[in-house]
C-alpha cells in the first residue's frame, strides 16, 4: 500500500467517525428535547460513590422508563453533576480534574 492511500484511508476514517459521533449528537439531543413527559432523577448513593439515572414518567409520577444512566462517580462529580442537573443542563459527559502545573 502505497503511503498516500494509507493517510487518504486514515482520513476517510476519521471523517467517518466524526460524522457518526454527530449524528449520535443529533439523535441525543431530539431525544433530550421531548419535554412533552416529565422526567425523575434517581439518585443511588453507594458508600462514597453516587449513580445518576433519568426516568422517563407519566403523569402519575410512576418511572417507567430509563432515559439514561451515569456510572458510579464520586462525591464531587455528582455534585458537578446534580448542579448541572439543577440549571437545567445535562451532566458533563467528561469531566477531568486540572492538572497540576509541572516545576
């Protein structure tokens, strides 16, 4: 295989998969923008770890549906995440702690 191919294939795929992780977006996004059903936050505390998950419910306030679900963070993950939650925006699907500066 010639190297041109090689970066031209190289290119192709990650065009590919930016064009999957957009649609992906688009697709959470039309879900995320139903408000037409009321939504419930579970939230399970687990000794120092906490889970997040977001039921679909009818009017009766009944969960009858698991919209989605975060995996076990720590204490000040879940509360980035339930301040989110609280302001009306989606958790932070990463979230990474700073850095320290190097000497």
């Amino acid at each position: 295989m010639k190297p041109n191919q090689k970066a031209h294939s190289h290119k192709e795929l990650e065009r590919e998969l930016l064009l999957a992780k957009a649609e992906l977006c688009k697709l959470k996004a039309r879900d995320l923008e139903d408000h037409s059903q009321p939504s419930i936050w579970l939230v399970e505390v687990e000794g120092d770890a906490t889970r997040l998950t977001r039921l679909k419910s009818k009017p009766t306030l009944k969960p009858d549906q698991v919209l989605e679900s975060y995996p076990l963070v720590d204490a000040g993950v879940a509360s980035v995440y339930l301040s989110a939650i609280n302001r009306g925006f989606q958790p932070p699907r990463c979230l990474s702690h700073l850095e320290k500066p190097s000497d």
